[in-house]
C-alpha cells in the first residue's frame, strides 16, 4: 500500500457531539448502528464472522480508534471488513477514511459521480451559513470542505445496483446533497441505509442534534445544493416502503411511524425540507 493518500488541508478534528455519541444499536441482527459525535456508520454483516461484514461511511475526523474498536468488539479481535461502501464524501461521512484503509487494506466503494470528490480531482461546493436553519448551519464554514484523495484506493459501484461483498443488497442513485449520493436497500426485510437522502433530525439545529430529537427531515440543508434532486430521491425511497431506515444522522425509525412520517416528507418536502431561503435554493449556485 505504497500508494499515497491524503485528506485537504482544511481537515481537522469538529467540536460537536450529541447524547448518542460513541453508542452503537443493533438495528436488525446483522445491521450495527455506531453514532460518531453526531454521525452515523453502519456494520453490516453475521457476527459470526469476522470477515464477512461490510462498512458503511467512515465517520467523523480522527475517529477511526473508536471505529475499529467497536467493530472487534463486535466482530472479534483483528475483524476486518470485506469492503467500505460510501454514501457519499462530506466531511463526516470520510473522516477515518484513510486510516482505516491503512489498518484494513480493503477496497472502497462509491459511486461514480462521487470518485472526484475522493480522488482529489474536485471539491464539493461551500457549505452555505446563510441558509435557514439553526446554529449547525451558521457554523458550516469551519467544516472540512477539501477533497480527499483515496487515489485508486477507491473504486465506482457497479453500474448494474448490486454492491460487491453485500448479497441482496442493492444501491439506490439518491442525488440533491451530493451528486453521487447512494442508499442502500434490501428488499428481503425492507432494510434502509438512507446515508443523508433523508435524517431523522433536524441537522441544523445544534440543541437538537445534541439531545437526538427524532423528526424525519430533508437532508441536512447546510450541505444541500440541489433541492428538487433532493426531493426526487425521498420520493423514490419512499416508494420502496422501507420496514426500517437507518439514516446518516438521528435515530433508526421503522414499521408505521417510518411509513407514515416518510410518505408525509415526499408529499410535503418542499414545506417540511426545502428552506425558505438560502445560496442554494433557488438551484443558481449550485
């Protein structure tokens, strides 16, 4: 792994929390959710074996300890996934990214259109701090906004859905926070892996990303650059009547309250997600 790797020059450690931080739940038996600060990664995969699980996103900034500690508590000593799939590039979704690489040696997969992002090649538009919203949102300047470059580290999804090393599962093509934003989706128990595409929390608002206040909303505004890609993808997910969802912030949501509260948000998204006002509203700056 001679290969360079490096993260931007604006990387660094975020001084956010929440009540939920460093807590894992075992959603389903085989989906393990781990809250980093305020972000979440899933483990996919039978604890039987210490191999044959998947990583889903990265966490935080300087957090990979935390990461492989929890997956060998779980999976046992030395545990190492089969693969790293992406949602997406944020900051807070590729924070341990490389070292994790570095102790694991394992392939990363994201999709296509976000390969520049992770490659170097290209940097995701600034984070907007005028958008509506809550103290979250004017602080979004001060986060990692660079590119990273995993280098050949990282690999595009198969065109076809299917994700290597994950058996029934397939990704979703869900844009409007990032380009190449994906969802993972397993139709056997309608488990959903939402990445950003939707959250359970209302991202912007520092008090209730800190205490965990469950509401469904659009995905996290500050980050956001086109809305009615954003709303077209709830709208797709929402059709595939998930039994379970498991998003990149708050909490799991699952049965009627995830039917109810995710058929209500592609209805209204653009009363309950898109903001009154912003840089990237009105889809000119994207």
């Amino acid at each position: 792994m001679s290969e360079q790797m490096n993260y931007g020059e604006d990387y660094k450690f975020i001084p956010v929390t929440s009540v939920m931080s460093g807590l894992g739940q075992e959603v389903t038996s085989d989906i393990y959710s781990l809250t980093i600060q305020v972000v979440n990664l899933c483990m996919v995969g039978n604890t039987n074996h210490s191999q044959a699980w998947t990583l889903i996103d990265a966490g935080m900034p300087k957090s990979a300890d935390k990461i492989i500690h929890e997956a060998e508590n779980r999976f046992g000593t030395d545990a190492r996934p089969n693969a790293i799939v992406l949602t997406h590039g944020h900051f807070d979704h590729v924070g341990a990214i490389i070292e994790l690489i570095e102790h694991w040696d394992v392939p990363v997969y994201a999709h296509e259109l976000e390969i520049p992002y992770l490659t170097g090649v290209k940097s995701y538009p600034a984070p907007d701090p005028t958008v509506e919203g809550g103290l979250v949102a004017k602080m979004s300047p001060y986060f990692p906004n660079e590119p990273i470059n995993l280098g050949s580290h990282v690999k595009p999804l198969p065109s076809d859905g299917t994700v290597p090393s994950m058996l029934e599962w397939n990704w979703i093509h869900t844009p409007g926070h990032s380009p190449g934003h994906i969802s993972l989706y397993r139709q056997s128990d309608g488990a959903l892996i939402a990445g950003d595409a939707f959250v359970t929390v209302k991202q912007e608002s520092l008090f209730k990303t800190l205490v965990q206040d469950q509401e469904i909303s659009g995905p996290p505004r500050y980050l956001t650059t086109d809305w009615q890609q954003a709303w077209d993808s709830v709208k797709k997910l929402s059709d595939l009547k998930p039994q379970i969802a498991i998003t990149g912030h708050g909490m799991p949501m699952k049965g009627q309250e995830l039917t109810d509260n995710l058929t209500k948000l592609a209805i209204d998204f653009d009363v309950i997600a898109i903001p009154k006002y912003g840089r990237y509203v009105d889809g000119s700056q994207n």
